[in-house]
C-alpha cells in the first residue's frame, strides 16, 4: 500500500518497491491538491508497481541525469566556452562507459573502478578529479528529484596527487618574464613578486590601500576559501623604489578607491603563455609568490620577517625558507631594487 507525502507544497506518492527493497517518491500531478486525492492515487501507483506495469523514475539511466546536470551548471553560473566544451565531454565519457546502466545501481566502487581506467588512459589526475566534481552534480540532481536516497559519489576515495614542488624564479628569468610579457602583464607580475601577494590579496587592492610618503602597501590579509587567512586583517609591505614609482603613474586618472587589477580571468593561462614566449619554464601564479619568499631568504631577512610579510598563519609553512640570518626591516624592499 502507498502512501502520500507533502514536501514544498506539492504531494508525493511513497511506494514500496519489493525488488529493490527500498522506497520510491513518485512527484504526483499538480492537479492533486487534497491528502484524499494523492492517497488514492498513491494506492493506485502501488498496485502498478507490484503489477510491474508502472515505469518507476528511478531506472531513468544515466544520460538523462547526466543533461539535467549540465544543464542546471550552465545555467546557474557563467562559464567560458571552453569549459562548456569540457562538461560536454564530462557527460559523454560518464555516459559512455555506463551506457543504460540505471542510475541506482551505480556504486562508489563502479565510480572509483571508472576513474581508474580513466588515468590508465592517460588523463591526468587532476582532470580525473574535475571530472567527479560534474559526476557528483548528477547524483545531487537525482537526490534533489528524489529518484536516489543516497549518493554514492561521497563514499568514493577519489585519487591521490603528489603536491607540485614550488618553483622561485632566478633575476634573469623575471627580467625576461616582464620584458617579453605585454606591458598590462608585466605590471601584474611585478606587483605580485614585489609584495608576495596572493591572487585573492592582488585583487582586493585599492589605490587608498598604497602608502606612497612611506612607499609601503597595506595588503589585506585572505586566503581564497576562507575570511581571515592570519589573526591581522592586513600587513604591510614595504615596496622598492621603482615599482613605487611605477604605481604612481599607473594611478593617474583613477579613482583612489577602485582597485589595481580590474581583470581576474585567465591569470595562469596569461602567465604560462608569457613564460613560453619569454623562453623559462612554465610558472603557476603561486611560484610568483614562492619567488618573493625565495628572494628574502636569499638576502638574509629572518624567518619571522618572512613570515610576517607573506602573511603565514603558522611559523612552520615559512620554515621552507628556513637557511635565514636576522637581517633590519626596511632593507626588505632593497631585496627586489
């Protein structure tokens, strides 16, 4: 016997399927309005069910979720052409290898089993992982229409990735970076080798936030993913003469409250499009980063003073920089003149 069930204003019919051992929450018409209504017609899906002539919803296969899916991720965010090309092949790939397989019957171990053979076929790891992320999504979407009561892409192990080593450029290679880079590219190179900055930081910079009297920059401290990446809300960093120089033409005509970088797309692909055309080995945005640390290191500053001005919550992430003798504060710019 089925039974009906209200869930955000529209009824539910709760079957039993004895094949399965499990539940099924078949969505009734709309036109259903009264608790009588859906009963019986709860009672009626059951009889269905039982007769086998009844089409549950949740032998829908794969590819139907696998649209819905991608569908409602295009939908809900902006997404560069490229990366719809890439859930596209996500959705081939996933529905490919499980064909009709039904959407229930897919277990972790069959998703862990899928991603094996997906490096054994030469993807790297890390596009594995992305592609679990779409995969994750049709299984979310068949929970939110109530077709599965469990996901079982969260009991997968996804593979494991060893860390890439980070790498500090040497003068000569950042010479050659800026040179060959476009000019708007060189600057954002620059600001991010001068004062050690994250991405997420680079881009919350304002003009106000520029001492130019003291040639220091208040850099606010935060980490991408999280509020407050050290106790204090921003550090100061001192900044060498020329580049001071530089920001002091590049904000002619600003607003002092608008901020530096107006562009937050594509820095790495920018980056490593840079590092080509300039002959050096390819560059993450972070390795930027690691080459201001590297270059205080190198010059002696302590290791407390690195990790004040990198803004490390823990002593023990700046001990990579570990080789230090004490060195004065203001000869921390003089490192990058």
């Amino acid at each position: 016997m089925g039974f009906p069930a209200k869930k955000a204003g529209r009824w539910y019919a709760v079957l039993w399927d004895k094949e399965e051992s499990k539940k099924r929450w078949i969505k009734l018409p709309e036109s259903v309005v009264t608790k009588t209504e859906a009963r019986k017609l709860s009672n009626q899906l059951q009889s269905d069910l039982e007769a086998k002539r009844l089409n549950v919803p949740s032998c829908v296969n794969v590819s139907h979720f696998a649209d819905l899916a991608a569908a409602e991720i295009t939908s809900k965010h902006t997404i560069e052409p490229v990366w719809r090309d890439c859930l596209e092949e996500y959705s081939v790939r996933f529905v490919s290898h499980f064909k009709e397989t039904p959407l229930h019957r897919i277990t972790a171990s069959d998703l862990e089993e899928f991603m094996e053979a997906e490096i054994d076929e030469g993807r790297s790891k890390s596009t594995v992982k992305k592609q679990f992320l779409f995969y994750r999504a049709v299984f979310r979407r068949a929970i939110r229409d109530n077709i599965l009561d469990h996901n079982a892409s969260l009991d997968v192990k996804l593979p494991s990735e060893p860390k890439a080593k980070l790498y500090a450029m040497t003068r000569d290679e950042f010479k050659k970076l800026c040179e060959k880079s476009p000019p708007e590219r060189a600057f954002r190179y620059r600001f991010l080798v001068y004062t050690g900055a994250r991405k997420s930081e680079a881009l919350a910079t304002r003009w106000i936030d520029i001492d130019y009297k003291n040639s220091q920059l208040a850099l606010h401290n935060a980490k991408k993913g999280s509020t407050a990446a050290t106790k204090a809300p921003r550090r100061s960093i001192p900044l060498p003469a020329p580049f001071i120089e530089e920001l002091k033409i590049l904000q002619e005509g600003e607003n002092i409250k608008s901020k530096v970088f107006k562009h937050k797309h594509n820095w790495l692909r920018d980056l490593q499009l840079d590092c080509k055309t300039s002959g050096i080995r390819k560059l993450r945005i972070h390795d930027l980063r690691h080459t201001y640390g590297t270059w205080l290191a190198l010059a002696n500053v302590s290791i407390l003073q690195i990790r004040d001005l990198m803004g490390h919550t823990n002593v023990r992430t700046t001990e990579r920089y570990a080789h230090l003798l004490p060195s004065s504060g203001r000869e921390t710019a003089k490192v990058f003149e």
